[in-house]
C-alpha cells in the first residue's frame, strides 16, 4: 500500500485532495499518516472528511480512520463508476474543494453525473464559484470535457448553505491543452457581489478598485444577492482575453475594511497582467492534475505555488507524471504536462 | 464506522442565540457556533427550549442545518415558569434527564451550558455532575479581537470540554492521591504498616470517613486498636470540615443501670434519686460530631432501643424528660463479640445490629499482622522518648532480640497493641540513659511469654468456649452444634481453626498431630484427620473454602 506523509509540503487538504483524486483514479489505494502534524487542531477536519465522504462515494472506497481528527487514513477504492451524488459540506467547509476532489476521477468514468454540491460557494482559502464557472471549466470544455456547473444559491461564510449542481460525463477523449500565450485583451470586467450588508460597500469595492486599475467603471458593478442565506461580499474581477479567461476574488469580511479587500485583487490582477501568461497560480493548481491524468498539454504560467509544487510531488507517487516546469524568468514559467493513460483500467 | 455518535444537549439562549433578522449572522451566537468548528463533527444536537422561544428555536435549528449539514437538530420543549427560579428549573431538566434514552454505547454526550439563564447553567451543572446526564460539559466563548477585527475563520469563537470525573485529570488525580495518602496515612497514625489486609481496611476506612456519616462497626479483639482508630476516624473528618461538633467516646462495659441510661442520653433535674442537676449525656455531647460506644454488646437492651431512636430519628428523651432532645451524631461502634451470635442469644437487638452493620470493619489482631510489629515497635519508641523525656533508643541486637520473639508463632500478642505498648513503656522505664539492651529485652520477653501462658491456661474455660462458638458456627448451623458435647464441642472448635489457616489437609495435620509425629516413625495424619471431620458431617475443603470467603 502506498504510504503518503500527510505532514510534508502544504501538508494539509491539499494533499489530501490530491491523493484522493488520483487513488479514485489509479485504483491504487493508500494510507495517509501524520495528517496537518503540527497543526493548532491536527488530524481531519470537517470539511476533509466531507472530501473524504464525497470520495468513498465515487470510489465505492473501504476507508479506515475518516473520524474528525483522525491522523491516519486508509483509503481503498473498490470500483469507480458515474452516478448521483448530494454532498454536503459544514460551515467552513467548500464545496468546490469537494467538486475538486472527485471531478478528475468522474471525468474518468463513463456516463453522467450529476452532483448537487451544497456548503460553502464562496469561501476564502478555496476557489470561489465564479472561478469555477468562470475560468477552470470553460477550460477543460475547450479540451474537450463534457462538464456544467450552476449556481443555485451562493454560499458564503459563515453561513453556508449554497448549492451548486455539476453535471459531468466521463469517458471521452480529451485534447491536450496548448495554452502558451494570452492572445488579445478583450475585456475586463469586475462585480462586488453583496448579500445583507450594506449596498455602500460593494459601491465603494467596485469604485475603488476600477479607479485604482484603471478600468471602464462602466463594466465595474455592485451586485445585490437576493438568496443568500446569510451576510456576504466578494469581489471578483474577470479578465477576458482571446485565448483564456481569468478569474480573481476576493472577499469582503466584518471588520476588514474595503481597501484592504479591493488591495487583495489588485495586487493578483497586477501581477497577472505583467506576466502576460494566459495562465494564474489558482487555475495553474487546478489544471494539473485533469492533465496529467488526461491528455496532458502545455501552458505558462506565472511561478508555481507552493501547492503547485506539493501536487507534483504527490502526483509522482501514483503515476508515472512528467511535469516539467521551465522558468523563463521575470514571474513566468512553461509547464509541460505529460498525460498518463489510465483510463483503461 | 466505529466511531461513537456526539450528541449536544444544550438549552436556547434567549438572548445569546437571539436574533431573527438578517443581520443575526454578524453576531457570535453559541448555539449556532458551536456547530461551526472545523474540528468538531455533531451528530445530533437536543435543543431544549421553552414554549414562547419557539419561533427564536425555529430560526436557530435552521441555522444549524446549513453550517452543520452533519447534523440532526431536534428541538423539545422544556417548562421552566421562571427561568431564574432554581427549584423550577432542576425539577424540569431533571425530569427531561430522566425521560431522556441515553445510549451511552453508541453515544458520547456534551451539556453546552454557556447559554441559558445562570441558574439553568448551574443546573446543568449539577445534573452532569450527579451523573443525570452522563455527559461532559461543553463551553463556548466568542472570537477573540486582537487584531483589531473579527476574521471569518475565528467567527467560530472556541470551546473548551470539560469532564467532571476528576480523575480523568492526571494532575488532579495525583492532588488527590497524595491527599488520599495523608489521610490513610493519618488514620495509622504515621506508621508505616506493610501487612496488605490492614491497609485495605484503611484505604476503605479513609473513604468512607469522609463520604458517609453512617454508623461504622469496628470489630476485633481487644488491643486491636479500635478505639485509637475511632478517635483518628473523627480527627480526619474535622481536619477535612466534615464534623463540626466534638468526639464523644464511653466503653459500655463501664455502664450499668439508671446510670447507664443518663450517662448516655442525660436527665433532668429530679429524674431519678440522686439527680440533682441536669446531665446533658453523651448523645448530646457528640451532636454534630462522632460518638464512639466501645464494646456496644454490653450495652443493655434497654439502651439498645433507645439508641437505636437516637440514630435513627436523630433525637431521644433524656431520663425522666418528656422533650425530645436533637442530636445528629455520627456512632461508630466497637465490639470483640460475635454480635451475630449476641442477637441469637436474644442479648443484642437484631434491628440495631442491622442498623449499625453497615461499614463493618474487622481490625485484625497483632499475630495476624506480624509484618507491622517492626514499624508499631519504632512508633511506640518514639512514644515512649515523648512521654518520658529521654530518647528511647534501642541496640541492634536487642531490637533483633525483640522482633524474633515478637514475630515467633508461639508469640500470641493475646493483648495485641496494648501488650506492645505495655512492652515498650516497661522497656523503655527500665533501659538505663533511655537505651535499651538485649538484657532489657530478655528479661521483657520473657515477662510476656509467661503473661500469655497464664491467659492460655486460665481462658481453657471463658475463652476458648466463646471463641469455639465462633468458630463453629461459620461451619455448622445451630441446632447440630447443639447437638455435640461441649466435651467435642472445644475439641472440634480447634481442629477447625487449624484447617481454617492450613494450606492443605496434611498441614493440618502436621499441626494436630505434632506430638504423636515425634513418637513414631511414619503416620498418616492426613487420613486421621479427615476421619476425624467426616464423624461431624464435616470435610476440610469446605472449612478453608468457608474460612476463605468469610476472610
């Protein structure tokens, strides 16, 4: 059995998320030891168990250890298959990190699923709806993967309480992804998204931050969620080019003041535009395991996270992955992905 | 999965959960952030509120189910009148206690008491603590502010579990340890004993001072220690604030007649001849404390009944009064008697028997704790250099002198620590500049062995039958002991009492027949013996068996 030191790297959900992935995938099973060693509240959280539930779902997996706090896991997957699936995640919990964890392995699977998400949709320290919807999916559709994804009800923090359904079909051939340069800029864009706080704010986010970047004000817009089920703001800024759209959010919290919100965004955005790749650290994270479970690709980037590095590292341990990253300097890098064939299992 | 279910039982906080609107969210709420810990997964969550927060519990529970979709929220509605009324409050969560299933197997419980009125959290409080609800205590606190500002990831606020077994707690259960072996320790007066049985017998005796003020029965031959022991049992509970009142103690071999009952309950003026004042009697003296009735099978029947009144209803009537006086005592009794054999006699009444034998405690004799005559010895030297003024010191060949004679088989210690003590003070008298010399210890030795050898031969008759009752009676019921001679009847009561101690039936036998043994070359003793039991319906595995169990 695959022994995976859950302590190492990022040494939290990523790794986690990633070895569930490729374990749904490979059928390879494994065993996860010093799980966020170190931490304030080591062993699983809630919102891992939640990735490790919506795993053992797909998987048809025997799992050992999958209690809150919990340091060790064993993690056995006995048959992937497409199917229906409603996971739930708790209050911090996102659901796009559980969409995360098992999309690579329903890609794989042939037939339909579909998946009712409900938790957290907007939540910092995971990726955000709209960047979901935004960015990474219309991404792998080009490649070819038959993937919807909507939004019911937004989601945020503290409160919970979003849904977002996914439908995926699985099986297909996938294109290799070549995404080497951003191509024209066509549009930028931003939306301060705001649920029962006062309308004042997103005003001021989107007013400050088309002012600060210099952009249209016209296609910068405050706007009011109806069906939240508690308080909440993000901005998200979207910039569309010929060849990819980016997506960039940030989120507005009591008592952190509107500059400091619209400061996060503009800073990302910034360093996007001057590295003039197609590619941001977050999509950059998300895209790398479909490709190399897939049919690989090529695409630059700005310089790989630390994430990024912890699922190379990961990844090597499942399959045979050749991720070859070349850093040509100035904030930017060329990943090349070389698929592995394992749909035939 | 193998894990056990966590159900919270928690009570609506008005005005800590409160709020309806939207902007509820910005607020901490304990009952909803409890449910929003990332590494606290709740199964089940038992909302108890009252009626009229019904529509405040609706909005909390549908809280709940979106930070918490782990979750099962059931809401039951509790009647408190006044939420501040302490009576009304326990009676209704106690009664909720009672109706509630708890499946401790399959469970684990936590109590949130951080919301709810502070009566309704100290109920909570003691109903977990009385084991009503076996759960530990949950608090939670709200975010704390450092920062300047509230971040979404403590919005969570923390919590903190309690247990309140103590002795989860290592560092607790050490204090009390130590504390434990203070009063054990206390209870023997410092003295380190090493025979097992007996330190047993004061760990329970430290437990049960200090947790019950029932009546304690303290049996053993005379010497045994039962009256320091009774004096030290009140001593402890003082120093620990759990008697208020004094130590009250008379020897009931001492009491006879219209004295017997004033001495014990008091009179008042005029009650008999002679009653010239008001006596307030002994009962009175020990109220609120300890009364200590050494050798209570002397005491008459007539006092029996009265004090069984006494401890039952905490108040008598003095001689001659027609007032009941109160008095809340608690009685420890000493006996060397078979009380049992006393109520068959008809001179012990059954009822104050039953009343009393309770914590029953049988102080073994010194020729059963041969092991603590070593360190009983050093403690009386230590007594004898305060009480004379000289230090007592003793030579090491006369103290080897002194503990082989002492730990001796023919040694009987018949007066147990008296003789030791008697011992000692007379060494002690007699060693010249306090040291006491192998001559001192010959000459002492000696004293006592011819002591016990008068007793042994005066006591063939009191004694030994009383004591042969004794012995007989834990193996033969009363109507075929009646039937032997008292002729059998003493013979029979020793042979039992050797097997009762032997290993085996040949060293019974090597014990009974060791005269013979020495005459003839080989016999089989073993065999005698056995013929010798099976003539009285008797078998040596069933008087060690009966020996054993009653130990």
């Amino acid at each position: 059995m695959l022994i995976i030191d859950g302590s190492v790297g990022e040494g939290g959900g990523q790794i986690l998320r990633t070895s569930l992935a490729l374990s749904l995938i490979t059928g390879t099973p494994f065993r996860m030891t010093g799980i966020r060693a170190g931490r304030s509240k080591p062993g699983l959280l809630r919102q891992h168990l939640a990735a490790v539930n919506a795993a053992v779902a797909v998987g048809h997996a025997d799992v050992a250890g999958n209690e809150p706090s919990s340091r060790e896991l064993e993690f056995r997957p006995t048959a992937l298959a497409a199917g229906d699936h409603t996971f739930a995640v708790g209050t911090a919990g996102s659901a796009t990190l559980v969409l995360q964890t098992v999309l690579p392995a329903l890609l794989h699977a042939s037939g339909t699923s579909r998946l009712v998400l409900e938790g957290g949709t907007h939540n910092p320290f995971a990726p955000p709806y709209d960047f979901i919807a935004g960015a990474f999916v219309p991404l792998l559709r080009r490649i070819g993967a038959d993937i919807e994804v909507d939004l019911t009800r937004p989601g945020f923090y503290p409160a919970g309480g979003g849904r977002i359904t996914a439908s995926i079909t699985g099986g297909g051939r996938l294109a290799p992804l070549v995404l080497e340069e951003r191509g024209t800029l066509l549009r930028t864009s931003a939306e301060a998204l705001y649920a029962q706080v006062p309308a004042n704010v997103a005003v001021r986010e989107v007013d400050l931050f088309a002012g600060t970047m210099g952009w249209d004000r016209a296609a910068c817009r405050p706007k009011r969620i109806d069906d939240s089920r508690g308080p909440g703001n993000a901005l998200v800024a979207t910039v569309a080019s010929a060849n990819v759209t980016e997506v960039f959010v940030g989120f507005g919290e009591k008592g952190l003041r509107v500059e400091r919100v619209v400061e996060g965004v503009v800073t990302e955005v910034t360093r996007y535009l001057a590295a003039n790749v197609p590619v941001f650290e977050h999509l950059a994270d998300q895209l790398l395991l479909p490709l190399a479970l897939g049919p690989g690709g090529v695409f630059r980037t700005v310089a790989p996270s630390l994430h990024f590095r912890t699922q190379v590292d990961v990844m090597k341990k499942f399959i045979d992955a050749d991720v070859t990253v070349e850093d040509e300097g100035e904030d930017r890098a060329r990943v090349t992905v070389r698929g592995v064939d394992v749909s035939t299992r | 999965m193998a894990r056990k279910k966590l159900v919270v039982l928690g009570l609506l906080g008005p005005s800590l959960d409160a709020g309806v609107a939207r902007n509820r969210w910005e607020r901490w709420r304990p009952s909803i952030a409890l449910f929003q810990h990332e590494a606290l997964v709740i199964d089940r969550f038992e909302l108890l509120h009252e009626k009229k927060f019904d529509d405040l519990a609706n909005v909390v529970a549908g809280d709940i189910a979106h930070v918490s979709p782990e979750t099962v929220v059931r809401q039951t509605q509790v009647s408190f009148g006044d939420a501040w009324d302490f009576e009304q409050v326990y009676g209704a969560l106690h009664d909720f206690a009672r109706s509630y299933t708890f499946n401790t197997d399959a469970e684990d419980y936590l109590v949130h008491i951080t919301t709810g009125t502070h009566v309704a959290q100290i109920c909570m409080f003691l109903l977990c603590e009385a084991r009503y609800f076996p759960a530990r205590l949950v608090q939670t606190s709200p975010p704390k502010r450092a920062d300047g500002g509230a971040s979404a990831r403590g919005a969570a606020g923390s919590y903190a579990l309690i247990d309140l077994d103590l002795s989860k707690y290592d560092r607790l259960a050490s204090r009390f340890r130590k504390e434990q072996e203070r009063g054990q320790s206390f209870l023997k007066s410092g003295i380190d004993t090493r025979n097992a049985a007996f330190n047993g017998l004061i760990e329970q005796v430290e437990h049960v001072a200090l947790a019950s003020r029932a009546p304690v029965l303290l049996t053993g031959p005379t010497g045994a220690g039962k009256s320091h022991l009774a004096r030290k049992i009140f001593e402890l509970k003082k120093t620990r604030r759990k008697v208020a009142g004094d130590f009250a103690e008379v020897n009931c071999a001492t009491l006879r007649g219209d004295a017997a009952m004033s001495a014990l309950f008091g009179h008042v003026k005029g009650a008999f001849t002679g009653a010239i004042g008001e006596r307030a009697g002994l009962l009175r003296k020990a109220d609120g404390g300890v009364l200590f009735l050494d050798e209570i099978g002397e005491l008459g029947l007539d006092e029996q009944a009265m004090l069984l009144h006494a401890v039952e209803e905490k108040a008598f009537y003095p001689v001659g009064s027609d007032r009941e006086v109160k008095s809340d005592f608690q009685l420890i009794a000493g006996t060397n008697r078979d009380l049992g054999a006393s109520v068959a006699k008809g001179t012990f009444r059954e009822d104050l028997l039953a009343r009393i034998n309770l914590w029953t405690y049988r102080l073994p004799g010194l020729r059963d704790r041969r092991e603590d005559i070593a360190p009983n010895l050093d403690f009386e030297i230590a007594k004898a250099t305060a009480s004379l003024g000289v230090n007592v010191t003793m030579s090491k060949d006369a103290r080897e002198r002194f503990l082989t004679f002492a730990n001796a088989s023919s040694s009987t210690w018949s007066g147990n620590f008296r003789d030791l003590n008697a011992a000692v003070t007379r060494m002690a008298t007699l060693a010249t500049g306090g040291r006491i010399t192998a001559s001192v210890v010959d000459d002492e030795t000696a004293r006592l062995a011819r002591a016990w050898a008068a007793i042994t031969a005066t006591s063939g008759g009191v004694g030994a039958a009383s004591d042969s009752e004794g012995a007989l009676a834990s193996v033969m019921n009363e109507a075929a002991r009646a039937e032997l001679d008292r002729f059998d009847r003493v013979q029979l009561a020793d042979v039992v009492a050797v097997c009762a101690r032997a290993r085996s039936l040949s060293d019974a036998g090597r014990e009974l027949f060791a005269a013979s043994r020495r005459k003839k070359a080989s016999v089989n003793d073993a065999d005698r013996l056995r013929k010798y039991l099976a003539r009285f319906g008797l078998a040596f595995e069933e008087l060690t068996a009966s020996a054993s169990s009653s130990r």
